[in-house]
C-alpha cells in the first residue's frame, strides 16, 4: 500500500493523514491486506463508435444512447471510446457486511480499502487498453453513470452491452445500484487531441452534498 493510497484511504473515512494515530494506521494497512487477499478483480471493456447529436452520445451498432451534456462535452473531440465494468466480486461484499454488525470503524476502513482498491484496479485496465492507442489518439479521463449529469439509469444499457452478468457476475439492482457494491463502470473516449484527465468539483453532481467540500477538502479525484 503506498502513502497516496493510505491518504485516500483516509480520506474516504473523514480523516486527514495527519490527524491519524498509530493505531488507526495500523488498522488501515492490515484492512487493505485483506482485501488483497479476498478480492477476485474482473474487468471487461468494449470499444464502440459514437457520435453526437446536441448532449445526445449515441453509441453506435447498439441501443445505447444517454442524455448527457457533461457527456456530449467529455467525448466532443471522440469518434469513439470504451465502456468498461470492474468489480471485486462477492467476498469482498461479504467481509464489509460482517464487519458491520461487529465493528462500524473496521467496516468503514475495510470499505475505504475496497474504494482505493477497485480505483488502482481501474487504473491498470485503463493502462491495458491505452496500449491500443494509436498515434494522434489520446484518452479523456474516465467518466461514471452518476458523475456529472450522467444518468445512474445508463448503466443498465452499459452492463447488457458488456454482457457482465453472464462474464464476471455483476448484475443491477432496480434501483441501479451494481451488485457486487464495489464495481464500477466508466466510459473512457478516444480524443484527437491530448485531454484533461483530472476529475474536478465542477463537474461533479455530488457538489452540493459532499462531505468533503462541507469540511473544505475534496476527494481528490
């Protein structure tokens, strides 16, 4: 675990790296073994074409559009992207849920390791399929259903598309919430041109909730 991952992790159960003891540390290093050792990562990914008509991203060959200014603004440059689905499977679901009914401070640090976790995840598949890249081709940064002005209700088209159920057992619930809780899907565009990578509050629809903008931080992403 480096030192950016234990400040993350930190950071996703309100503690600034300087406000953390010995202890709390301790509790943070072992949590995030854990979750090495229980966690079964899959991803799956798909490059498609797209094109825009207004905040309109169609992607194309499927029924998949979304309604998106965030979005139509994220992929104006792309001609096309690719939609990928990351978990870290049941167990690590599991060990969340014990830890809950036993201890609400170790559940919170074993769920802030999983967060840190299924991002680095994320970030190697992200690595792989930059690989593909050719030249004059550059990714924009990785965009989420609930991120911005993107619809959580997207992600259900995303998953038929990507097949997850049946390819790596991540299903949605009726409220599309993905199950196992600790998954994620993104799109990632391929721009003609070198794009912002960075995550920022203004475009996150989190802004008016956060936690972290009421005590003046931010998530860092």
């Amino acid at each position: 675990m480096t030192h950016i991952m234990l400040k993350d992790a930190l950071r996703y159960i309100g503690m600034p790296m300087e406000q953390a003891n010995k202890e709390i540390i301790r509790k943070v290093e072992e949590a995030y073994e854990l979750i090495e050792h229980i966690a079964k990562p899959k991803a799956i990914s798909h490059k498609l074409n797209i094109s825009l008509n207004g905040d309109e991203v169609i992607f194309e060959n499927t029924a998949l559009k979304v309604e998106s200014s965030d979005l139509a603004r994220l992929l104006r440059n792309a001609k096309s992207c690719y939609i990928m689905a990351v978990t870290l499977g049941q167990e690590v679901d599991r060990q969340i849920g014990i830890k809950q009914r036993l201890d609400m401070l170790d559940a919170m640090i074993l769920d802030s390791c999983a967060s840190v976790f299924i991002d680095k995840v994320c970030d190697e598949h992200e690595q792989e399929l930059m690989k593909s890249l050719k030249e004059g081709e550059f990714f924009t940064m990785r965009f989420s259903p609930g991120y911005g002005n993107v619809p959580l209700k997207a992600q259900r088209p995303f998953l038929n598309v990507l097949q997850t159920e049946k390819k790596i057992g991540l299903t949605l619930t009726r409220t599309n919430m993905l199950v196992p809780t600790k998954s994620i899907t993104a799109i990632v565009g391929i721009s003609n041109q070198k794009e912002k990578r960075q995550k920022s509050c203004g475009t996150c629809n989190l802004v008016k909730t956060c936690s972290y903008r009421k005590r003046g931080d931010s998530c860092g992403l």
